[in-house]
C-alpha cells in the first residue's frame, strides 16, 4: 500500500490524515500493477460548501496548543450539525456575546445631570445566564436609572476589532440575593472583593455590533442577545490562530486557491479568527490590495477537538485537490471582501 506523502504537513503539529490512493499486487517473478483512486468522499464526510452570492467583490474596507493526534487512517469527523448557507458565520448577537466574555475593560457614557456627555473606562463582569454587564463604580460619576451606553471591543490578532455596543439603563440591584450574585461573578472574574454599595448592572436595551472600524452595524434587540450565547471555541481561539499562522501557512494558502474562487493570486494570507463554523482569513494581492474571506467548516463544532479535526479533514482533501488525486465535488466560496486598497 503506497501512502502520499505530504511535504507541507509533515512538521505541522495538527497532524493531517493520509488517505490510502493506490494498491499494489506483486508476484514473485513480475509485479503488476493496479492503481485505483480511493474517492475520499468515502472515508470523509465533506458536505459542499454553500456559496454566497457571486456578484462583483463588496468594497469595503498565546498559547500553544498540543498536537490532536489521529488515531485512525481517516479522522472521525465531529457528531455536530451540518453548516447550511444561513448559518456559515456566528450571529451577531452570538459575535456580541462572546466579546463580552473575552473582555473585561470598555467605555461606559451617560448624561451628566448637566446634560453633557461623559465617558469613562471601567471594567465589568458578565452574568453568563443573559450576558448583563456588571460594573463596579463611583455613584458620584453617574446617577442610577441613567440612559447609558457600554461600547466592548475585542481585537482580533490586530488585524481586525469587532466591537458592540450595549443601550440600556444603569442600575442599582437592590435585591441581596441578586448583589451576593453579582459580587461572587466580580470575584470570579477579577479575583478581587468589591463593596455592594459600588455593584452597578446595565440593563440591556438593545445593542450594535460591527465587525471593524469604519464598518456599518446591525442592531438587533435585547432578547436576541439574552438568547445568544458566546462560542464555544472563544477560550482557545487565539491558541489556535497563533499555532496555525506559525507553522501551517500552507495550509492557508492552499486553502484560498482550493475552498475559495479568487481572480488573484495570494501573496499572503493570515487566518485572524476561527469560531464554531469557520474562519476568516485576511488576503494581500501583489498589488498589495487587502481582502476578507470566510472559509466555513464542513460542519459545525463543539469543542477545540473538532476545530482540529475539521482543519485536518480540510487540510488531507485541498492537498488531494491540488494533487489531482481527487475530483472538485464543492462550490467555491466566491463572496469576498476587499477591506483597502493600496496599491499606487
């Protein structure tokens, strides 16, 4: 049995499936041959990816993680569900909440009695049933039951900052159970005791989430994000981006010339971000024009395992595909953002 070999994976630490593609038969006085190509759609489940809508490019502008290893020939690939066309990306309510839980530090604004505009930087905790955004703060500054805002940004391998906005009225809890919460959350979260009196909470109106500067916002309602919650690879995205921009960029370059229908060539490619249905990668041209895709996940995942195994699923089937050793059953991902343009 000849396995391919593969140069470009061979030093990674996410260790990729071969799939076995030829089979030999021998006798002792000749050899015949009798290749075969193994379809890897036998041994992995690699639903199509779902394209956007192919119209003209929208102008617009750590640790380390230890190796999955692959116990078997082919990677078993997550129980999770299938990505559909609607659902290749988190929501914005879900994007907002996992700011929230990655973040600690933001800008809170609110009227002064006065009627002039002020805004300070606090720290805040979040409660993680509806996602309400505790505060510990000098009632001097602001004045309970006051109209507020708390803008949360979230700097992604400083590439990119998605940021929310949370509209609301700043409280004060009476309620003891409800303090004795909030100052066990505080503590959690800063390891640090904080007075009951200083306990404030902003109860969510409705909030905006952009996904970068100078970008517009969706707005969306407070029920959407009680409902909403944070992803679940937020804990170990920023490993596994550092651990993939290291040591497997080509795989991301592969990727963009496999999973992705571009007209340029790719001079440099960095993944920013990765959650439970894919990734983004940022793009340079030669012409040093940048751009953003999302490369979705064959499936959703649960967990840093899955992450691993669906890169390594993704990684096996684009060297088949640049090989030729495996036919293009997928549509290319063809919606892709151009963020600036730099060349003169």
């Amino acid at each position: 049995m000849i396995l391919p070999t593969q140069s470009s994976l061979s030093n990674l630490s996410i260790h990729s499936p071969i799939i076995p593609l030829t089979t030999i038969n021998s006798s002792s006085t000749h050899h015949k041959h009798q290749s075969h190509t193994l379809p890897l759609s036998t041994a992995i489940s690699f639903p199509q990816f779902k394209p956007h809508n192919a119209a003209a490019l929208t102008l617009k502008r750590r640790r380390r993680f230890s190796p999955f290893r692959v116990l078997s020939s082919v990677a078993s690939p997550p129980a999770a569900t299938e990505i559909t066309s609607t659902s290749t990306k988190p929501s914005p309510a879900e994007v907002s909440r996992t700011i929230m839980e990655l973040t600690s530090v933001a800008t809170l604004s609110t009227l002064t009695p006065q009627g002039f505009p002020l805004g300070i930087g606090v720290r805040f905790a979040v409660e993680p049933q509806q996602g309400t955004p505790i505060l510990c703060l000098n009632p001097s500054f602001f004045p309970s039951d006051s109209k507020s805002s708390l803008h949360v940004q979230l700097e992604q391998c400083g590439l990119r900052t998605p940021q929310c906005t949370i509209q609301g009225c700043l409280d004060k809890p009476q309620d003891a159970s409800d303090l004795k919460k909030f100052q066990s959350i505080w503590r959690k979260r800063f390891n640090e005791d904080v007075d009951e009196e200083l306990i404030h909470i902003v109860a969510v109106e409705r909030i905006l989430q952009t996904e970068d500067f100078m970008e517009d916002g969706v707005w969306f309602t407070s029920l959407d994000y009680k409902m909403a919650v944070p992803d679940p690879l937020r804990d170990y995205a920023e490993s596994i981006i550092q651990e993939i921009n290291t040591n497997n960029m080509e795989d991301i370059h592969r990727f963009c010339n496999v999973y992705v229908d571009l007209n340029f060539q790719v001079s440099k490619a960095n993944m920013i971000w990765v959650d439970r249905l894919g990734f983004d990668v940022r793009l340079t041209s030669p012409q040093n024009d940048v751009f953003e895709v999302r490369i979705p996940f064959p499936r959703e995942v649960t967990d840093e395992k899955g992450a691993k195994s669906s890169f390594n699923c993704m990684s096996q089937l684009a060297w088949e595909m640049e090989k030729h050793y495996h036919a293009q059953d997928y549509k290319k991902v063809n919606q892709v953002k151009k963020i600036t343009s730099r060349s003169h």
